[in-house]
C-alpha cells in the first residue's frame, strides 16, 4: 500500500529535517543515561534499542548508562528483603550489594544489551569493574543534630560516588563499532563493590569522554517553571538563576547539578527528556523542538 501525498510529504519533511543534525553529530560520542519508564514499557524499551542502532549505523557513538532501582527492590522483595532509604539512597549492605550486582551487571544490563542486538546493533555489557573502568569512594552522608557541635555521619553501606573513571575500554568498544552498555558499579581501593547513582555515572562519562552530548532520560517532561511550562534552551547563569529562585528543587535538582557539572566540563549540551515519549532520544537529537529542557554551555 503506498503513502498518500501527505503522508509522503510529511515523511519527507521528517527526514530533511533530521538531515543536518546528522551531519552535526557524526563522528561525535553521545551519553545518554537509561532509566524510568523508558526501560519498563516493552514498546518504549524496543524504541529505544531502535533509536541506539539507528545513531550507530548513521555514525554517531552512542554509550548507554543504565539505572535499575525498581528491579533491584522488586528482587529484594521477592527475597524477603526490605528496602531501605535515607535522603533517597538505597542503603546497602554486603547482602543488599550482592543482590545490586546481579540485577545491574546481570540482569538488567545483559537484557539491554540483548534488545539491542536483537534490533541489529552489536552492543557489549560492562560495570565498573569490567577494565578497572569506575573507580569509587565510599558516600558520606552527613545529617545535622543540634545536640551535637558537628554534623553526624550517617554509613549507608555499599553506596559510592564516582572517583575516576578509565574510560580507555570504553573508547576501545566505541573505536570498534560497538555499542557500550554501562551498569554504574564501581570498585573502591579496597576492592569493594559500590552502588553508583546512574545519573553521576553517566555525566562523568560523558565528561572523560569528552562527548557531544548528555541525555538524561526521566519520568518527567523535562525542567518547568513555576507556572508548569517547560523550560529548555538554558545557558549555565540561567540554570544558577532558577536553582537560587527555588524553580529548581526536590528530585529535579541531583539531575540539574548532574548536567551542569558536565557541561561546565566540556560537555557541549546536556538534556533531560521525558523517556514515556515513543523515540524520544531521536527525536531529542534529530528534530528542531525536541521533547524536553536543554542545557548549553552559553
């Protein structure tokens, strides 16, 4: 069956339009960090492996960095394990940390890895340990007591941020037409294991490698204003702006602090788009309006 004349020419638009971003981007590296909705909803996940393969094949460098939380308290659950927060960190300990290995560097991020290469990419699973890629230090989290002269520490196991990263195996995977899949556990000096927030994962990849862009992925449209609209196009004075007004606040501000580090690093843009859009990373990258808050140098 063909396509009507409007149909045709609306493909056609589609496709000029996409053209000159694919020009801009070839050759480039891009992060993007995989997490919400996006990786629940089956026709999200699979528009999502679409969209990797298709950067690839038009010779852009994706690297993906997955999160997982839901899955690994659903198998905590099943295990008879409770979870348990504080200031939004899972605490971790040696038992809990066994169960995050498995479903960050196992199950999760060998099924991402799978959808991928079922979709015709040729994607390759890591964690941190893979390479001596992430290197962590034990997270301190501090909570202030007024019968005490100096804020208390609060151990919260097995939860780390990120101290260096070797991005050399992942430079090797890109260099060699791969598509890499990272699952944010890192390795301390002690040769513990951490749990990393995927969202601090993915920004400092992105820094080390020196990417185009970063792309968050979330359950949200993006950054709003007070009034609820979306807000994109920001420079870096604009973001300090709304962060100091309290436009900026609760979850949203860990993933703002994320992307502005990144692009005060180097990174040229960063993005935070609504993940429950079909294709929405195409059509961040590919189209003039994009589906979510951009972040750019100036």
């Amino acid at each position: 069956m063909s396509l009507t004349a409007e149909a045709a020419s609306n493909v056609a638009h589609v496709l000029s339009e996409a053209l000159p971003y694919i020009q801009r981007f070839g050759g480039k590296t891009i992060v993007i960090k995989y997490g919400g909705n996006a990786m629940v909803d089956e026709d999200l996940k699979a528009g999502f492996a679409r969209d990797v393969v298709m950067m690839k094949l038009v010779g852009i460098n994706p690297v993906v960095v997955h999160g997982g939380g839901p899955q690994i308290g659903e198998l905590l659950k099943r295990l008879g394990k409770e979870s348990e927060f504080i200031q939004g960190m899972r605490v971790t300990d040696a038992e809990t940390m066994d169960v995050v290995e498995m479903v960050l560097g196992g199950l999760v991020n060998k099924e991402i890895v799978n959808l991928i290469n079922r979709h015709g990419g040729s994607a390759v699973g890591l964690t941190g340990k893979d390479g001596d890629l992430i290197r962590a230090r034990k997270l301190a989290l501090t909570k202030n007591n007024p019968e005490a002269k100096l804020p208390e520490i609060i151990d919260i196991g097995h939860v780390g941020e990120v101290e260096s990263i070797d991005a050399s195996v992942v430079d090797m995977l890109v260099h060699g037409d791969f598509i890499p899949v990272v699952a944010p556990i890192g390795v301390g000096e002690d040769g513990r294991s951490y749990n990393i927030n995927a969202d601090l994962v993915a920004g400092k990849m992105a820094e080390v490698l020196n990417a185009e862009k970063l792309i968050l992925l979330t359950n949200t449209q993006g950054l709003l204003d007070k009034q609820g609209k979306l807000l994109t196009g920001l420079t870096l004075e604009r973001v300090d702006e709304l962060v100091a007004d309290g436009t900026i606040t609760g979850g949203m501000l860990p993933k703002i602090g994320c992307a502005l580090d990144a692009v005060k690093a180097g990174v040229n843009s960063a993005h935070i788009i609504d993940g429950r859009v079909p294709h929405a990373v195409m059509v961040e990258l590919f189209t003039d309006q994009g589906v979510g808050t951009l972040i750019r140098r100036r």
